[in-house]
C-alpha cells in the first residue's frame, strides 16, 4: 500500500523579541516555574514564597550576589520576560538573579548597598517575549526538555503538567518539546510515584543533586517490565492521576530504592547499575521473597540462579559465598575460631561428596 506523503508545513513565523533596560521594581516572578511549584508541592505560590524558596529553599539565589557586587550585571545574558498587568512583566528565564538582586536593595550591608548602587543594579536587560502562551510553552520546552539547558527530572515533569493544565493534550506537549509521549508518560508516572512515596513517610528531596538522583532511580526501575509485573501497575488514562497498583510491593520497591524510615531497612540500591539487577531478582519467587525477607540484590540473585536447579548455578553461589566468608575472615573472633573451624571442616566434607559423586560422571563422558 503506497503511503501519502506528508504535506510540507510552513515553517513557524519568529517569535518577536524586543531588548530594553527594565527597573528590577516592574519586574514579577513566574509562579507557573516548575521548579518552584514542585518545591512547594505543585501548589501556586505568591510572589514572597517565591522569593523565600529561590533564596533559602536549595536555589541558593544569594550564591549570586558576590558575582553582581564585583562584576556588576553583565548584559550577555539578559532576563526573558513577557508583559503582564499594567507595566510590569513576568521573569520566565532569571528568576534567581531577580530574586539577588532584590536582595541587594534590600541589604543592611554597607559594602552590599554600595555595590548595588554603584554597579546600577536598579535596572536590568531583558528580552521582551510577546507571543502566545502558546509560544512560551513551546520556547521553555525546547529549552530546557530538549536539552539547550536542561532541567532537573522533577522540573521536566512539573513543565509537562503545567502544558496539560493549559488544556493541550500529551501529543501537543511532545511536539512542543520535541519529545516523545512515552517519553513523557514516564516522567509524569514517576513524578506521581514520587509523591506517592512521600505519602509513605518516605523523605525525598526535591531541587538538588540528591533528588535528581532518586527521581532518576525510581524512573528507570519503574518502566522495566518485571518492575512494572511486580507493582501490578496499571496507568490511569489521565497522566495526572495515580496509577493504581499493589500498594504492598510499592512500598518494598520503595524500600529497596529508598530506604525506609519507618521500618529502619537500609537501601539495596546504592547506584544506578543496581537497577537491572533488582529487576531480574523480581521474576522469580524465589529472589522475590529473598528481598522481601531482607536479603541484599546480590544474595537474591543467587537464589534466583539457584532456582534453576543446575548444578553449576549451585556450585556457583557456593563459590561466591565461600569468597565472602574470605572477605571476612580478619574479622573473626577468638570465641568465633572454633565454630568456623568446623563450619570449613563441614564444607571439606560436602566437597568430597560430590567429588565422589561427580568423578564417576567424569569417566563416562
């Protein structure tokens, strides 16, 4: 069957863009920031608890304020901004250099309101963004989704809700942000789980390495299949909604991933590269129950290979369990001494065993 060429589109007009010198007093923060709104819980936030989070909530805008007092505001990166009410505007790129600046006028510091003054931090550039709300969705998107200056995990998925709050459906905010709606899928299913585990007691930070990392975790073991077979998940057709799946197994994979305060069980996963391993422990009952009983990833891969009933599988974890025993060996004490010894004496008899059973095997090959 022949397919229909797909008809040439016209490529999109530019956005217009205007630079001017803006007082810092007409300019207003953007309460829509993902970022922001996903420190405060997704909640709209007024323009001081803006300004309190980009100073103290793990923004740390003041970072910014010895740069401006030495160097003043260098214009090679000027504020992006769009017109609001009256004659202010609305900072979509720059929120944490208004919020130092803001700072500075306000300083008791001597030396802090010198430099303001002196270096003329009153005003500063922007470049005015007057197109459609449309426009700015797609401009953020292609920015900072599709890597020119990339977000945190969390930020993504916050940006992604506000496109699908506008009204526009998951397949717009993949052309706008030039991604794909799986793409997208994922990190919203992750974003609800995230909050799902906060629920749970568990503390996971948000705006910092730590919690880019933990998103970052909790995403990739999620979208794998024994992963997902495990929770029993099935995604709610609205991307906004929780997803339902067994809450049990949830709050075990959390463990795992996490750690979890309430019960005082450590985490197994202590790096990326652990979550492949975790999802082969989840396809069978065997290694299953092994780290639901506690066990490390290590251990209950084992008893998943173990499962298999080979004699090499088992041979193999006697191996790797002799080598940890190895591992250990400077740590025994003198009341210990004994019941090692015959523990290895046991060991040296099992091995005669099978060595007398094998080496029959051994001569009919």
């Amino acid at each position: 069957m022949a397919i229909r060429a797909k008809k040439a589109e016209s490529p999109p007009l530019p956005v217009p863009l205007k630079q001017e010198l803006i007082p810092i007093s007409r300019l207003v923060f953007d309460t829509e920031n993902p970022r922001i709104r996903y420190l405060l819980g997704g909640s709209k936030p007024t323009q001081l608890n803006v300004e309190e989070t980009l100073m103290g909530g793990g923004m740390d805008a003041g970072d910014l304020v010895p740069s401006f007092m030495q160097n003043g505001y260098l214009p090679y990166e000027p504020l992006i901004v769009r017109p609001a009410r009256g004659d202010k505007h609305v900072v979509l790129e720059g929120n944490r250099r208004l919020a130092a600046l803001r700072s500075m006028s306000r300083s008791d510091d001597p030396d802090v309101k010198k430099a303001f003054v002196e270096k003329r931090l009153d005003t500063v550039p922007c470049l005015i963004f007057e197109g459609t709300e449309t426009d700015e969705l797609a401009y953020l998107g292609l920015r900072h989704l599709s890597k020119t200056k990339d977000w945190s995990p969390s930020a993504k998925a916050e940006f992604v809700e506000r496109i699908l709050r506008y009204g526009l459906k998951l397949a717009d905010a993949a052309r706008l942000t030039s991604t794909t709606t799986s793409a997208l899928r994922g990190l919203l299913l992750t974003s609800r789980l995230f909050e799902r585990a906060r629920r749970l007691g568990i503390e996971l930070p948000a705006y910092s390495a730590e919690g880019d990392v933990m998103f970052w975790h909790l995403g990739d073991a999620v979208r794998r299949t024994n992963t997902k077979n495990y929770l029993k998940i099935t995604e709610n057709e609205d991307p906004l909604e929780q997803p339902d799946l067994d809450e049990g197994h949830f709050e075990n994979l959390i463990t795992w991933v996490y750690g979890n305060p309430k019960t005082k069980q450590a985490r197994l996963v202590n790096s990326i590269r652990d979550i492949p391993d975790l999802d082969r422990c989840l396809v069978h009952p065997k290694s299953m129950s092994a780290l639901e009983n506690g066990q490390s990833i290590e251990e209950a891969l084992e008893e998943a290979q173990a499962a298999g009933c080979t004699v090499i599988s088992h041979l193999d974890r006697a191996k790797k369990s002799v080598q940890r025993a190895t591992s250990s060996v400077s740590d025994i004490d003198k009341d210990g001494l004994k019941g090692v010894e015959e523990a290895r004496d046991a060991l040296a008899k099992a091995i005669e065993t099978f060595d007398s059973a094998f080496e029959p095997r051994k001569g009919k090959q």
